[in-house]
C-alpha cells in the first residue's frame, strides 16, 4: 500500500545527528548549509548535560541544493568526522517513500488504523506487507490491496525457531526501514531483536515501565489504577524494555471492568503507534542508549 506522494515543492532534505556535546556544533553546520545556499525550514536542537551529547534535527527545502542527495551525504560526512568517531547522523530524502512491514495476530484495531492512514497519506511510508501468526487479519489487510502472509506458531516457545526464521525471511525481502508489531503477541528473539535494532517498534498496552508482559489492563485492574496507557518503543531483547517514542494516558475511574479498559486503550493505542511510527519514519527519533530524543 502506498502513502500520497508529498507536492514536490515540499521536498525536504533531512539531517538527524547526535555527537558528542562541544562548543561551535551549531555553527559549523549551518555555514556548511550556508555556504551552497541550503535554506533550513525546520531546525531542533537538544543538548542533553547527563550524557554529554548533542542532538540536532534540520529539515532543508530540497529546491535549495544546488546537488543531489548522495552529493550532500558526501559532503557532510567529512563535516560529520569534525565531531568525533561517536557521531552518528543520517540524511533522507521526503519524496523517497519509505518502507514498512507490520507484524499482527488476533486484535485488529492498530493494523486498520495504520491501514487507513497510509491510504490517506498521513503516514510516509508504503505497507509492504502484513504477516501474521493466526490469518485472522488477512481479509482485512487484502481488501486495503496488501499482501498477508500467514506464518503458523507452534504452542511450545522452544519450537518457534523455524517461524521466527520464516517471518524473519518474509520482512527482510521488503528491506523495510520500519518492523512494526501491530499487536503481535511472540515475543521476539534477541536474534532478531539485534538484526532489526533501531527498526522494530511495537505498541505496548501500559504506560510503561508499569505493567510489562502479558494481560497489562488486568494487572492495572487489580491495582485500581486510575490512568492507563500505552507506549510505542523500539524492541530490545529486554522485554517491553526498549527506548521509549512516544506514550499517552486516558482517565479511569472505579467503575470501568477490565473490559472497558481495553476498550479504551484502544483508541490510545493506536494514536500512539500511528505518532511513533511517524516520528520515526521521518527521522525525528534520536537513540542514545536506552533513551531517546524525539523532535516531534
């Protein structure tokens, strides 16, 4: 499924660095914008004390660059050595549609909301596919013109180390920049867990770090909890443990049973997922550690 492609005078030129922290990061960088005649439309700057590091994220109107994209990765990448051998930074181009493929098993809510927004060109990437451990979700993700890929689970965890390596095999054909579990309920192996590091998200129905692993609105039912939420994180091999993106709360009360909590979860689940997939398709998600840095 493809996003709307962006007005081409719209096109953007984006920078997303983190280095360690000095004086004159600033400067340097925009002068080298400056001396080709880039204009920066979109700038955002996080200098974070604790860890000593720098974060920056610039948006330049494309129509400004008198070059190409692989000149100016060229370019800059003699700027970026100025900062140090930490420094890490990346450059992507707006009218090149990124890539997602999502991971699912029964609940449906997060898949259709992403379904509907890539449709609409609210999220800027094409849905390559959607795999899922029961085909439950195939008929909804085939009436939106993408393809499902059904991959059986074994119920014994220690038998799932050939599905794992078929989903794994289906994902990485697509070469995606995002793996996102849409509510899919395996746990990832650390195996992958390293192969897709700093590309699989997922939607975690708790405002985290309260109530990992599984059945999280009946743990907060039981501790009569007046606020639930969610969080969207990258995976990590800790569970439900990795650098947060972004979280959001709804108010409860007394009254409201385990399965009104859901019910309302829901809907922050999928506003959630759909800001932090986003944020990160757009390269607005700095990672340092188990911390993040979102220029939202």
């Amino acid at each position: 499924m493809s996003a709307v492609p962006a007005d081409s005078d719209d096109r953007r030129y984006t920078l997303a660095l983190g280095c360690p922290d000095r004086p004159g990061i600033i400067a340097r960088i925009t002068s080298f914008i400056a001396e080709f005649g880039g204009s920066i439309v979109e700038a955002g700057y996080h200098s974070d004390p604790e860890s000593g590091w720098f974060f920056t994220r610039q948006a330049l109107a494309a129509a400004t660059v008198p070059f190409g994209l692989d000149e100016l990765r060229v370019r800059f990448a003699a700027v970026a050595r100025e900062f140090g051998p930490q420094t890490e930074w990346q450059l992507l181009d707006s009218a090149v549609r990124r890539r997602a493929v999502l991971l699912v098993s029964r609940d449906g809510h997060c898949l259709h909301d992403l379904l509907g927004r890539a449709v609409s060109g609210e999220l800027p990437a094409t849905i390559e596919a959607v795999i899922g451990n029961h085909p439950d979700l195939a008929a909804m993700t085939e009436a939106h013109g993408v393809k499902f890929h059904h991959v059986p689970f074994p119920k014994d965890p220690a038998e799932r180390g050939p599905a794992f390596a078929q989903v794994r095999e289906l994902v990485d054909a697509h070469e995606p920049d995002a793996v996102v579990l849409a509510r899919f309920m395996q746990v990832l192996p650390a195996e992958l867990c390293a192969h897709w590091a700093g590309r699989a998200i997922n939607i975690h129905h708790s405002f985290l770090p309260s109530f990992v692993g599984a059945r999280p609105y009946h743990q907060a039912f039981a501790r009569g909890v007046k606020l639930i939420g969610a969080t969207c994180h990258y995976v990590t091999a800790e569970l439900d443990a990795g650098p947060i993106i972004e979280q959001d709360v709804i108010r409860i009360d007394h009254g409201d049973t385990v399965r009104d909590m859901v019910r309302q979860g829901r809907d922050i689940e999928r506003v959630v997922l759909a800001r932090g997939l986003r944020w990160h398709l757009e390269g607005r998600v700095l990672v340092h550690g188990r911390r993040t840095v979102v220029f939202s």
